[in-house]
C-alpha cells in the first residue's frame, strides 16, 4: 500500500492499476474486481492454488523415490487428492495471517511481493525437501517435476500476492505506487538451480567389495521364534521345550520393546534402527491407494497423526527396499555362500539367496499357527545341502498371544520342528542357533541365542543383541565388518569354528528395482490387520 497516497476513486483504482500492471492475470482481475465491489473471499484462489501446489509437490517427490509409484495413476490421484484436501488446513490458516497482515500493512506492494515469495519458496522447500528425505539416490526424472512444481509455485505466489494487495485495497482503498516485477520468475530460476545443486549431490553409495569367506563344513540354521516368552511363561505350559533349548549354550540380553519388524531386523543386521531405517509402520497407504509410500516431507502430520486417527490413512511396516542395511544371509550370499531366508519381515529378493519373504507367508496365513505351518514346510522344502546360511522366522507365538490354546499347540509344533534341528546340528558337522525374542516383553524379560554347534557342555553368558549377526556370519566362515557394533559371541561356540579376520565394511544395501511381488501392498496390509498386527 502507498505509504503517502490518498485513497482514490474506482476508477483511477482501474487505471492506476492497469499502469502497474496488476490487472493482467485473470485472477487479479477476478480479485480486484471483488475488492471494487466490497465482497470478501480475496486470499481464497491463494489457499486453493497452496493447496493444490503442496500437493503436487509430494506427489513429486514420493514418484522420485518410489520405483513404479508414477505408473499407477491411481495411486498418483489418490495420494494428490488426499494432500490437497489435507493441505486447505494449513493453507487457510496461514492465508488468515496474511488477511491479518494485508488489513494493518503500510507497504502493500512490498510486503505483497514477501507474501507471494514465501508461499512460492514452501512449495519448493515441500518438493526439495520431499525428495530429499525419500530418495537414497536422487533419479534425472526428479527434475522433470521441477516444471509442474514452478508452475505451480508461480501460480500460488501470484495469487497470493494478488490476493494480499486486493484485501490491502478493500480494506484501505489505498494502491501500490510501485510497478510489478518478475521477481516470482526469477525466484523460481533460482530455485530449480538450488533443486539441481542438491540434487547433484545425493548418490547411491558405491559398491562394496564382498568378503572373502573361509567356508565352514556344514549349514548354520537359524531359527527366529517371536513372542517366545521364556521367562514369564508358566513352566508347565513350556516344560518341554525349555528342556530342549537348555541342552544348548545360551546367551542372553536385556528384552526392550518394539515392534515384530524393527526388532528382528535389529537382530539380522547387528545395526539398530537408526542406520537400518526399518522401524514400526514406517509406511502409509492412503484410502483407495493400491500402493503403500513413505510420507514426505511435510505430509506427517497428516498421513502420520490426523489421517490414520480419521480412518483415512492405513500404517504398514517397511519392506526390503526401505531396508539400508544388509542382512546375515545377505552378505552370506555376497560372500559367494549359498543362503536361504524364509518368512523375516523386510526381507526381499537378493543374488545368490533364496528368499520367501514376510509377506509370501503371511499372505497365506488364518492365523499365527498356520503362519508357523507354512515357514517350516516352506524352510524344508527350499532348504539344500549346499546352502551354508539357512533361516526362518516363525511369528505364532506373537501372533497368538492373546489366545492361551492355539499358542500353546504353536509352541508344541515348534518343538517338534527344533527338536529335528537339535539333533542334526549336535550329530554335526553343522550348527543350529534358536534365537528367542519377545517384541512385547514383560519387565525384566531376557532374549537368547541359543546355540548347538556339536557335543558342548551347557553354559549361559550375558551377549549383546549387536552380536548375533556377526556370530552367525562368523560361524559360515564370513569375516566381520569392523563398523557394527557387535562381535563374535565366542564362548557360544566350538573351538575354533568363528572367522576371526575382519573386513572394514559390508557397504549399504544397493538393490535394483524390485521385481513385481506376488502380494500387492493392499493385500499385504489386509492381512497384517486380519493377524493383530495392525488396528
């Protein structure tokens, strides 16, 4: 607004403008028009345009990340369509602070241009932003959006800054003295040259060279049982079976709290959380999505907090291509060693391995005893001789928790099945480790490694959970990488069986574009809620 000019007449309103150049656009015409009548609604094509731009921005940014997200149009409808409706929030409460500020401004045409420069600047900070938290190595067609993206951004800053200086108007009929410049096109320069700058400098980690093994005669088995509660279960139920695992050499831990996903993942890559990136529901599948998506930048609160709380947004665990770390029976088969995985969450298709992943079996479960049957005849029938890492991951005792029978006939049938193993792996010249973890603990719960690596006499010995990958890995004669945190737990196996050279690292997880799963993300998740994984 001028600083020193008296309010005007209509006309010279219509004049004054059209020298300025601020009646060229439809929508300032559309707004000043509303602003010569009196009417409100001025900063209401702002918040639409903000609304819709936020939007396209994490659809930008989730297609960048996300291989296969753009071929689906509508999952690209869906996600676009749930953040414009989500964004109006935002948008409108920040478009009454710039109501607020247009009715008290002294410089309208200044503080216009701010206005419209912030709002284009967040559209970019979304986008960049989005992309940058999402994509481990950022792909050439990511700057392809920067076009739809400006667009956009110009769109948003000019009606906001139309908006700002029709309200300043309607408020004050007083006028700009400036003329317009192109600063939102410059603006917008610069931030795709900014877009490009940090874009350049996100790449995909480079290639580790694998280990070198020393190949130990026999398979390591790994058996994984959740929800296996060996200290606060009643001793009758499980009389058994702690007989059986008490012929082995135990190593124990303090027992924390997590979810199935992030705590088993936490147990096959010797890393937390933190560097292996699988945590609880990390991912989200807006309602008529097919496909499940990490929330981008700016998207949380929304696809995280208020989406999932209005029935509007389901919550998944991540899955392989999330995963940043390499598994026990990953770097096996880098290493040039045959391996077999079956039934661990976030696992996937990898060189040299013969992977059944969580979903495959879980998708085919009633429940946690079915789940079990299958993983165990899946592990016997995939399993060969030549396969120098062989695991399983068995849920029913955690799926089953709540209903005393069934559990109780799960836990049976996993007997069974150790019972097998316990006599292969003492008979030799192979070695069994039964690891027991519970991802919802009582106080003072322990989780064990549990150990048959031949005729050892019982012993138990305080380990860290960062040594049970290393110790497998070690046991099949695969050198250590020096930058996890665990070490070799030797006093739970034969003399002389674990690897001790070391390696400086085993590198990132650098898979390709993953293959098309038998299980579509929406029935993945189906089933998750239909076995008490998910509300």
């Amino acid at each position: 607004m001028s600083e020193s000019a008296p309010p005007i007449g209509l006309d010279e309103a219509r004049r004054r403008l059209r020298e300025l150049g601020y009646l060229e656009g439809r929508v300032e015409r559309y707004l000043f028009a509303r602003a010569f009548e009196g009417r409100g609604g001025l900063l209401i094509p702002a918040i639409v345009l903000g609304a819709v731009s936020a939007a396209v921005a994490a659809v930008a940014a989730v297609d960048s990340a996300e291989p296969g997200f753009g071929a689906s149009l509508l999952a690209v409808a869906v996600l676009w369509l749930h953040i414009f409706l989500a964004s109006l929030i935002p948008a409108a409460l920040l478009g009454g602070v710039a109501a607020l500020w247009a009715d008290r401004s002294r410089h309208a045409a200044g503080s216009a241009t701010t206005v419209g420069l912030a709002s284009a600047a967040f559209v970019f900070l979304l986008w960049i932003g989005g992309v940058w938290s999402l994509a481990r190595e950022i792909p050439a067609r990511a700057l392809l959006w920067g076009v739809p993206v400006a667009a956009a951004a110009l769109l948003t800053a000019r009606s906001a800054r139309g908006g700002f200086l029709a309200r300043a108007y309607a408020h004050s009929r007083m006028l700009p003295a400036r003329p317009r410049r192109p600063v939102f096109l410059a603006g917008a320069v610069v931030a795709i040259l900014v877009a490009v700058a940090i874009f350049a400098t996100r790449h995909e980690p480079a290639p580790v060279a694998p280990p070198r093994p020393s190949p130990r005669s026999g398979p390591v088995v790994v058996v994984g049982v959740d929800g296996l509660a060996l200290d606060s279960e009643p001793a009758e139920s499980m009389a058994g079976l702690r007989a059986l695992l008490n012929k082995g050499r135990v190593g124990w831990w303090p027992a924390r709290s997590g979810s199935p996903p992030e705590i088993w993942i936490d147990l096959a890559t010797g890393v937390p959380a933190s560097r292996h990136g699988v945590r609880a529901l990390e991912r989200v599948r807006p309602r008529g999505c097919p496909l499940t998506l990490r929330p981008p930048f700016g998207t949380v609160w929304y696809l995280r907090i208020v989406g999932p709380r209005l029935r509007l947004v389901s919550t998944a665990p991540v899955s392989a291509r999330d995963r940043k770390s390499l598994t026990f029976w990953e770097v096996g088969a880098s290493a040039g060693l045959p391996t077999l995985a079956v039934g661990w969450w976030a696992s996937g298709p990898w060189p040299g391995a013969v992977v059944v992943s969580n979903e495959e079996i879980l998708s085919r479960a009633s429940d946690g005893a079915a789940a079990d049957r299958d993983a165990m005849t899946t592990f016997l029938r995939e399993r060969t001789d030549g396969q120098a890492i062989q695991t399983v991951y068995l849920p029913g005792p955690d799926i089953l928790r709540g209903d005393r029978p069934k559990r109780a006939s799960a836990i049976e049938a996993i007997q069974r099945f150790l019972e097998n193993e316990v006599s292969r792996a003492t008979a030799g010249p192979g070695s069994l480790v039964v690891l027991a973890a519970d991802s919802h603990p009582m106080p003072g719960a322990l989780g064990r490694m549990i150990v048959f690596d031949g005729p050892l006499p019982w012993s138990v010995t305080e380990v860290r959970q960062e040594e049970v990958a290393p110790s497998i890995l070690a046991r099949a004669g695969v050198p250590v990488a020096e930058d996890i945190a665990g070490r070799p737990a030797v006093a739970l196996f034969g003399p002389g069986r674990l690897e001790t050279t070391t390696v400086p690292t085993y590198g990132e997880r650098i898979a390709s574009l993953p293959s098309r799963s038998k299980v579509t993300d929406r029935e993945y998740l189906e089933r998750l809620k239909s076995l008490g994984y998910l509300n």
